[in-house]
C-alpha cells in the first residue's frame, strides 16, 4: 500500500512539472488558434467587385503604332480589401471566351451595360471568389475585348498572359479602358497567383510557367500543349491539314480580323506542311524552358485524348521532372475532356485543397499525398505516390515472325527476318487492330502469349522501326494494343468518353446573370475486344533530322525511333500485348504523297517500353505459357472517331 502511494505521488508530481515545462515552451504556439486547413466560403459572391482593367503588354502586334492592352475581367471578394487584406488570384487567360465558350456548356463571357463582367464562365469564380481567392479571366491577344494579334502559342500569346502576372505582382501598367483611360494598380491582391485552363488555355499557363515569371506560384494545364509542333505534326508526319494560321483566324476578333492579316501570313510562312522543325515551332516549344519554370504544375490529361496527343504532357512532365519541379498529375481514360466533366466531386475538393496548399499556403497534407490518381477503369481510379510509379524501367522487347505473314510475336529474345506491308490511307489503327491475327497486306502485328500475370506500362514508349521503302516517302505508324475484352470509355464518341445529362449541380454560389450550376454528366462506356492504348507516327524522310526532310531513296533501308504517347495502362491477367507496325493512321495522320511497300528488317525493329517491374515482369508475366496461336478473327473494337475540325478547345 505504501509503495502504491509513493508512486502515485511521483506520477502526479511529475506529470505536473512536464505540464509546467511544457506551458513554459509552448505558451507563445498554444496562445494562437490552430492554422487553417481549408478555406470556407465566408465572403459575399452577390457583393463581389467586378471591374475590367486593359494591362499594356509592351508589344504592338497589329501595327497600328501603340502598344497591345488585353482586358482582364475580375471578379474578386469585397469585404477583404475593406479590411485591409490582400488575396491570391486564380487566373485562366483563354482565347476563347467570346467565339467558343468554354467547358461542357459553351460559356461565354457576358456584360453589363458599363461593360462589367456578369457572367465568367466556369465554376471558378462562383466557388473560389466566396472563399477569399479573385478569379481573373484574361483575353488573350486579337481576342474579345484585347488589342493585338493572335500568334498561337507565340511570343504574344505568352506575353499578354504574362503581362497580367505582372501587373498583378506591380511590375506592369494597366488602365481602366482599352484605350487611353486612367492607371489602375492591383493593391487588392497579393500577387500569388495561379494559373488554370483546359486546353489552349492550360497551354498557355505552360508558356507563361516556362517564363519563369515571379509571383506565378502554381499551374494546372488541362490537356494542354508542351510545344505546338507536337499539335501539329508527329515527327515529320502532318497530323491535321491545317496550321496556326487556320487557328488564328478561328478565334480571332472582327476588329483583330481586319488587322492582322500580315501576322497570319508569317504564321502560315513559319510553319510548312513539311513538317520541318522551324524558329516558328522552337518558340512555341516551352519544354526546352522547363529549367525556368518555378510554379508548381497539376498536370491532367486525357489518355485517349485524340486532340492535344498525349505526348504533350509526357515530355512536359519528364522535364519538370529533370528539373525538380514540384509535380502532381491526373490521368483520366477519357479523350478531350475536363475533370469536372467526369470526376466532378473529387474534382473539385482536390483543385480547392492544391489551392489552399499553394496560394493560401495552408497546411492541408495534399503535398504528402500520392502524386499520380489514374483511371484504371470507367470511374475506378487508383493511386501512385511517384509517377511512374517506382520500380518501372524501360524493357527492350523484340518482334519476330511468326507462322503467318504479318501476324508474329512480341519477346525478349531478338530475332531476324523480314516482314511486308504496303500502306493503305484507307484504313486506321482500329481496322488494323480488328484484325491482328489476320495476314492482311497493310500491317504487321506481333502478340506475347497470354498473359499469366497483369503487366502495367506507364510512362512514354518508343518504337524504332528499319524499314526499306518502295518510294520517295513513307509514313509510319507504331501502336501499342491490349488484346481481350474489356468495357472502356468511348472516347471515339464525339463526346470522347462522357454522356450530358440534363439534371445539374451547384458548385458555389450564384447570381441572376451567373449561375454555379451545371449539368451532371456520366460516363459512355463500349464493351471491346482489344484496347490501343498508346501511338506514335512519324515520316521516313524526317528520320535523320526534324529541321529537313529528305526524299528517300527507294530500295534503302532507314531507320527511325517513334515516340508513343505517354500512357498508364494495365494489360490484365489472361490478355495479349501487342505491338502493330503501319504505315498512314488514317485520320489521326496524313497521307504520304505516295503509296510505298516498306520491308520492316526485325533485328533492327524493337520496342522500349517503361514496365513497373522491368524485364523480370515482363518473363514472369510470359514465360509460363508456350505459344498460343490465335485463329484468323476479327476483333470488336470502338467505331472510328469521325474526322471534325481540330481546335485545342472543348
């Protein structure tokens, strides 16, 4: 009993002098309230300040002797500013606010008699101005209200955008009217700002992060393009018939229509349907920047994304990754479309927390969280904490004959031998993949044994083919198919993967003139029998060097390295892998000016994949079966996506 007591004494005694040392060093902490995590809509959307101002960029596009100002709308909380506090800008400069709209609707910006902003479109404002951020949109140049010319990702494009980051940071002027008017400073914000957009509009948050500008403190690039020579060509091979000239006359504004005439010439004159690497396209490349980039990136994308080709945020990607960049990627199996289209919920808790986390600087965990969420399948998502994920090294796979023309085998092993094709314009990636275990004259496939264990591929591929050609060009095509059933998004439907329903939701708060709510959407899925998942193309005559194509000499052989798209994708248990060389994908590239026959030498054809696991899970995946032959059967596929009008819109 005694021996109880004493202890019992000694407990409290020093369980009183840690409480006291710990006050001692911990009072000036514990006298403060714990930091936020989480902003909260604690501000008055109906009493926002709206206000126009035109920041000057420095430059005059369209000749006519001053210089370029492009408005910036802004819709910003009041009550902050009347209490002397300062707030962060989320900022989305688009060329598309008066001739396209923008998300799943065609939102368009609107106005008031004075000229104020009534409706911007998205959910931005209507979510994000209630919790103590301004929502900026900004017309870029020769667009809507704006001076200048359009230059497609150009050094106008970056500037106009920039010279808003600026203004907001105090480094720029601005006025109150797009001509003359009075100076107006930004003295509401602090200058954080970060930069979103899908598309042209993510596309130019990447060229203005690749500036380095001081005060951008982040970006989100929604299927956004890296350098625009990767929009428009694939290596030598055209992937449209048209170029920036097209596009700029697509959004220009009538006023921009009638002056920049000479702007849209050098663009056409820079930029040859060649497919030679020109000054043009080395200024529109902002992956050769990533080293300047200081923001941090939120990379989403597609996967099937058809219009900005995931090569883009591949090659994007890496190079932040080269340079340290702090990095954060979705990746959906969608096409050309917005997160908040088919993730909407998650969507947008996780936009607020990266928000909070890199403009409000609050505490919220979501840089500790995994880096990568990717769609497994249609709504199932599954996490990485790098990506690629750890352990993924690139495996050199072999194709070899097999017992049928055309139709052969994918392994470790190299092999020799030769297999034929001629190129038909006529056909696509699909037709081809229909019929991967059918000799037919335009492609050659080559197939593993089924698989015994799930293989997953993430990261780009490339796939160097020798082919000796019958004529003076060639275009080639590398595909990467997962042969078995599967029920995918149909991102060939012209929705590319998401059906719009007609009930909405509400995301923020709303006025009579802009509302923050939008319809639901779902997604439109297509039972298949085989999945392409990841493409590259390329011209023979460009396989030496992208800066001049060359016209080949028949009956030589050449050898060129495609570059796959980057994917993340998992060949199940029970699959096929399967490797399809070609020559023109029809719709996705354009013809070459001939129709050669190509004699693709296998012992200097092979396939470097990025495989979570390397080469030991590609053998275990396919070493415990012998070869399966497959019986000559065509296979259901997604019905080809219907060539449209190729705008990096929405």
């Amino acid at each position: 009993m005694p021996t109880r007591t004493r202890f019992t004494i000694w407990r409290t005694l020093a369980t009183t002098a840690v409480a006291i040392l710990t006050a001692l060093f911990l009072t000036p902490v514990a006298a403060h309230a714990a930091p936020p995590r989480e902003s909260r809509p604690v501000y008055s959307y109906a009493d926002a300040v709206r206000e126009s101002v035109w920041v000057d960029t420095g430059l005059d596009g369209d000749g006519d002797g001053r210089s370029d100002r492009v408005a910036a709308d802004i819709v910003r909380p009041a009550e902050p500013a009347r209490e002397g506090r300062k707030v962060p800008v989320i900022m989305d400069a688009s060329p598309y606010y008066s001739c396209c709209g923008r998300g799943n609707e065609s939102q368009l910006k609107t106005y008031d008699a004075s000229g104020r902003i009534v409706q911007m479109p998205l959910f931005y404002d209507n979510y994000f101005v209630p919790r103590g951020y301004a929502v900026v949109g900004v017309d870029l140049t020769g667009t809507n209200r704006s001076d200048g010319c359009v230059d497609v990702g150009g050094r106008s494009d970056i500037r106009s955008a920039k010279a808003v980051v600026d203004w907001l940071n105090g480094r720029a002027r601005a006025y109150t009217s797009r001509t003359g008017g009075t100076p107006v400073k930004a003295g509401w914000t602090n200058g954080r700002t970060g930069m979103i957009g899908k598309s042209w509009d993510g596309t130019i948050a990447n060229g203005v992060a690749a500036t380095g500008v001081k005060g951008l403190k982040t970006i989100v690039p929604i299927s956004a393009i890296s350098s625009w020579y990767d929009y428009y060509f694939a290596q030598g091979a055209p992937l449209y018939d048209g170029g920036p000239d097209e596009l700029a006359g697509y959004v220009e504004s009538a006023d921009a229509q009638a002056h920049c005439a000479a702007v849209q010439r050098r663009l056409a004159d820079g930029s040859p349907r060649s497919g030679d690497w020109t000054p043009l396209w080395t200024e529109r490349d902002y992956v050769k920047d990533a080293a300047k980039v200081r923001a941090s990136v939120f990379v989403v994308h597609g996967m099937q994304d058809l219009n900005v080709r995931t090569k883009n945020f591949g090659q994007w990607w890496d190079a932040l990754a080269r340079h340290g960049v702090q990095r954060k990627i979705w990746l959906s199996q969608t096409g050309h479309v917005d997160p908040f289209d088919y993730r909407r919920g998650a969507w947008v808790d996780t936009l607020h927390r990266w928000f909070d986390h890199e403009l409000l600087g609050y505490d919220n965990g979501i840089d500790r969280e995994p880096a990568a969420d990717v769609e497994r399948h249609p709504d199932q998502w599954v996490t990485s904490r790098t990506w690629p994920p750890q352990g993924t090294r690139v495996t050199t796979l072999h194709p070899a004959s097999g017992a049928r023309a055309g139709v052969g085998t994918l392994g470790l092993r190299p092999a020799r031998g030769t297999e034929t094709l001629t190129d038909d314009p006529q056909l696509s990636e699909t037709d081809w993949a229909a019929h991967l275990t059918t000799s037919t004259p335009e492609k050659a496939g080559f197939l593993t044994a089924p698989l015994t264990r799930d293989l997953r591929l993430s990261g780009s591929s490339e796939v160097t083919v020798t082919a000796t050609p019958t004529t003076a060009s060639a275009h080639l095509t590398a595909v990467l198919v997962d042969l078995g059933p599967a029920t995918i998004r149909d991102y060939a439907d012209s929705a590319e993967g998401i059906t719009t329903l007609t009930d909405r939701t509400c995301w923020g708060a709303s006025t009579a003139g802009d509302s923050a709510c939008f319809k639901e959407t779902r997604a439109k899925t297509a039972a298949v029998d085989y999945t392409v998942f990841s493409r590259g193309w390329g011209d023979l005559g460009h396989a030496a060097s992208l800066g001049k194509g060359v016209p080949l000499t028949p009956g030589k052989a050449y050898t060129m390295t495609l570059d796959l798209a980057a994917t993340d994708h998992v060949v199940p248990k029970g699959h096929r892998l399967a490797l399809i060389v070609a020559g023109t994908d029809k719709d996705l590239i354009d013809p070459p000016s001939t129709r050669p026959t190509l004699t693709v030498a296998l012992s200097g054809t092979r396939a470097r994949l990025p495989l979570v696991g390397g080469t030991t899970a590609f053998a275990d995946a396919t070493s415990a079966h012998a070869r399966i032959p497959l019986a000559p059967t065509p296979f259901t596929g997604l019905h080809p996506q219907a060539p449209a009008l190729h705008v990096p819109a929405g």
